[in-house]
C-alpha cells in the first residue's frame, strides 16, 4: 500500500535516489506511518538545489501548525529580534523566510524598517503573502536561493534567519554566509537560530528526528557545532553564541556575527 505523504507518511528515510530518463530525482523510501511500516518510491523534493520546509512540498501547507506545536516559536523568535536591535530606517533581509513569520513579527515590531523576506519555495513564499495581506503588514517576499540573492552588495543593515541553515550542505551553508556578508553594510549584523550541538545525550537522540526528515548530509554540521566556524571562515567578525535552549527536537542555539 503507497501511503499518502501528507496523512500517513509518518517518518521515512530515503534509501537509495535513481534519476529516470528525463532527469527527474526519485527517492526509494522507507517508513513508518499511520498505515503501518512501507516501502515506496516518491520524487525528490530538492527544487533548484533547496529543500522544502517539512522535505516533502506536500507537507508545506502545516509547516506553522507543526511549529507552533512544538518549538516555543513565538519566545525564541522574539528573543532573536531584540538581538538584532534592528532601528528605524534599517534595511533587514530575512533569509529562508519560509511562511514569512519573523519577517512580519520585525515588521509589525519595527514598522519604520524595511524587511524584505527571502525563500528559494513559490509555494512557501505563497503562504507568506497570504499571511501579510490578512495582517495588513507591509513585507516584502521574493523567490530566490540564499547563496544567489538578487541584491545589491552593502545594501542591508540586518540579516536574519531562523531554522533555515541546517537544510543546506556544508559547501551551500559557506556560499550563503559569504553572500550575506557582502549584502550586509560595513558593520551590518547577522542574526541565525537554527540547531546547535547537542547539549546532552537525550538532546542527541531528540534531534535525530529532525535528521530523518531533513536528511543526515545536511544537518551534521548542527551535530558539530559548525555554524560559527563557517561564519567566521565566510569573513564574519566578532562570531558569537548568545543563546542556546533544550527543545523536544534538540538544542536550539542563537549565533551574532558583525560583517568584517
């Protein structure tokens, strides 16, 4: 029985990926779901070298649902923006914007700034907009990879992303910072929550989860503690780890850089 993947799929992981004669990726899955253990073949979900936010573009439509269950979003999404101190007038470019949250809390909080929300997903970028033209909040949301960002250089005073990195390889994690680097103003900031080493074993296990869903390639690096280093090696300054937390998927952790 082929589960469907946005009722029963449950967790799976990818086994093995063939591309047919057309060039088309597939995904030969195994998993465990509502409809017992399975095995399947699905499309890949990798558009133009981006993962969608739950891997799977069907499952893209309860990404806030499943957050907003799990994580204390609205806390540590806060906590971020009052790092960021961002101020009247500054320009602020939230990167994997995903379903547009943060970029319309820092525009509802700061609405003097500008903030403009990138994401490499059509149909997240969808939601986002739906989001602001319910809430009458004025953001702008543009389709485009984070390593290829269809800005100007020196044109920000804020960068910002929130459980974005971890979906990247190593080599795409380093090709983003560099980008954002050269986007921010002399002395612009960035501000990244994503996943951080493991702070304890029950951490290590818990975060397990979302490497199964997400892939084992991209997310070792969060396992490794990596990120500071890659922002330090993309030529950030003054790289630091303001804030880490225990959550039922793993260590959440908060990183400040200053562009060198």
């Amino acid at each position: 029985m082929t589960p469907n993947l946005t009722r029963d799929a449950g967790i799976s992981i990818c086994l093995d990926r063939h591309r047919d004669v057309g060039g088309e990726s597939w995904c030969f899955c195994a998993g465990v779901g509502s409809v017992g253990a399975y095995m399947t073949t699905i499309p890949e979900t990798s558009k133009g070298d981006y993962v969608p936010a739950l891997r799977f573009p069907a499952l893209t439509r309860f990404y806030d649902r499943l957050i907003n269950a799990t994580m204390k979003e609205d806390r540590f999404r806060r906590l971020l923006l009052a790092q960021a101190n961002v101020q009247p007038g500054h320009r602020v470019l939230d990167i994997g914007c995903g379903t547009g949250t943060l970029a319309l809390m820092l525009k509802r909080a700061i609405p003097a700034a500008e903030v403009i929300g990138l994401d490499g997903d059509a149909e997240v970028l969808a939601i986002a907009r739906r989001k602001a033209n319910e809430q009458s909040v004025e953001v702008e949301f543009r389709q485009g990879l984070a390593y290829e960002p269809p800005f100007d250089e020196g044109t920000f005073d804020r960068i910002t992303s929130t459980l974005f990195f971890h979906h990247l390889t190593t080599a795409n994690k380093l090709r983003t910072l560099e980008r954002a680097r050269a986007l921010l103003r002399p002395a612009g900031e960035i501000y990244i929550a994503d996943w951080g080493a493991p702070q304890n074993l029950p951490m290590r296990v818990a975060f397990l989860a979302v490497q199964v869903l997400d892939g084992f390639e991209t997310t070792s690096d969060s396992v490794k503690g990596a990120l500071p280093s890659l922002m330090r090696q993309a030529g950030f300054r003054d790289v630091s780890e303001n804030h880490r937390e225990m959550t039922v998927f793993g260590t959440l952790a908060m990183y400040r850089a200053v562009a060198g």
